[in-house]
C-alpha cells in the first residue's frame, strides 16, 4: 500500500504517532539549548573562563539568552510538526559543522573534546534524525 493511500485500519490507527526520528531530534535540540543555557551560567559566574572582558560579558549572556530561547522554539516546532522549524534546525547544524570544519582545516583550530567534537557530533546526529523519511514523511502529511 502505497504513502498516500490510506485503507480502513490506516484510518482507525492514523493517530500519526510521532516517528522516533522526531523524538531523538527534540531532544538533540533541548541538549543544544541546555549547553546554551550552561555556558550563560558560565558566562554569569566565571567569565574569566570564557575569556571575556567586562564589558563584554553582559552582551555574550544577552546573545546566549537569545540562542536557548530560539533553541528552545526549535524544539517546540519541530515537536509540533512544523517542517519550517525541522529546515532551519538542519540548515544551523549544517552551517556549524561547515564552520567547525574551517575553523580546523582553514585556520588551524585544535578540536577541542569539550567543545568542537560535542558539537560536531550532536550537529550530525541532528541531521540524521531530521533528514530521516519517516520524519519528512510525518512532517508533511496532511492527515496529521
């Protein structure tokens, strides 16, 4: 039976449970949005550490509280359905393993376990997730 054809015990169980793709991505993205969240913590009680000056650590914890919160919708849409949320969750991974990748390649940068590599592997995790047919297909259906 085909995607789009729907027979009688389609339409008793098309309750359209979300994929466990869907799961899997939300909680990428909360994890994101807690990493955030740490590093503000961070920013706020030690900002020696994330080598800012002064002036400089109330602006970083007004950018960092920006980020979680738009982290925070992400995950809220992409929970909800919202195929626009799913795109510009995966087109931000993408754009954060590229820069990973030229910040290594192109200038050198060590990566760090802490930081890079953590990033770099909850950005590909993401993207497996989100890129999954049985996400786009449940994003997109319109019986949902």
């Amino acid at each position: 039976m085909s995607v789009l054809q729907a027979g009688p015990a389609d339409e008793l169980t098309h309750n359209q449970r979300r994929p466990v793709q869907v799961w899997v991505g939300v909680a990428i993205v909360v994890l994101r949005a807690l990493a955030v969240g740490s590093a503000m913590l961070l920013t706020v009680v030690a900002p020696e550490e994330m080598e800012l000056a002064a002036e400089d650590t109330h602006f970083a914890i007004i950018v960092l509280s920006i980020v979680a919160v738009i982290q925070v919708l992400f995950a809220i849409g992409l929970f909800c359905g919202s195929n626009l949320a799913r795109m510009l969750v995966m087109g931000i991974a993408t754009i954060s393993i590229i820069t990973a990748a030229w910040a290594y390649f192109g200038d050198g940068q060590q990566i760090r376990t802490s930081t890079t590599l953590v990033a770099v592997t909850l950005d590909v995790f993401i993207l497996l997730a989100l890129s999954s047919d049985a996400v786009r297909r449940w994003i997109l259906d319109p019986r949902r």
